[in-house]
C-alpha cells in the first residue's frame, strides 16, 4: 500500500479512494480540496506527458495504434476536467 502524499502525487484524487486514509480523514474540507487540487495537476501532467510521448515516436503518422491510444488520453484529460468542474461544485466555500 502506498501513503497518502505518495497517491496524491501519483494523481489519485477520487474522494473514494482518499478517504480510505487515516489523514483525509482528519483534514478539514479546505485541506481536503487543496490536495485533491494538487492531485489533479499531477494527474493532468502525467496525462499529457503519455500523450506527448505517443506523439514523439519515431513514425508515428506509420502506426495507428498510437493515434488510437492519443486518443483515449485526451478522454481522459475531458473527464479530468469535468471531474474537476464537479469537485469544485462539491468543495465551492470549503
């Protein structure tokens, strides 16, 4: 099992998940939302870096699958967003 702070730089930031931790667990809602925050940068960098590295392959216009797979991480970086989008709503005033 990886700590905490460990998760929040890998980019898990579902509240689900978090809350399985002893110190979400004793975080107020303002402290809560900033690490989920950070959690989200993390997750939106690793993202784009997978879409970077696709893009970078040598010929990649030769190999489709790569297109495919670029694809998939800009879904993930559109959930992202609105994942984002809803935890605001939710901690908005914590």
């Amino acid at each position: 099992m990886i700590s905490f702070k460990e998760s929040i730089e890998l980019g898990k930031y579902e509240i689900e998940y978090l809350s399985q931790y002893k110190e979400w667990q004793e975080l107020d809602r303002h402290l809560q939302y900033q690490y989920i925050t950070q959690a989200l940068v993390n997750r939106r960098r690793q993202l784009r870096l997978q879409w970077a590295l696709m893009a970078n392959q040598p010929n990649f216009s030769k190999k489709p699958h790569l297109a495919a797979a670029q694809k998939k991480v800009q879904k993930a970086l559109q959930d992202l967003e609105i994942d984002e989008e809803q935890l605001m709503v939710e901690y908005a005033g914590a």
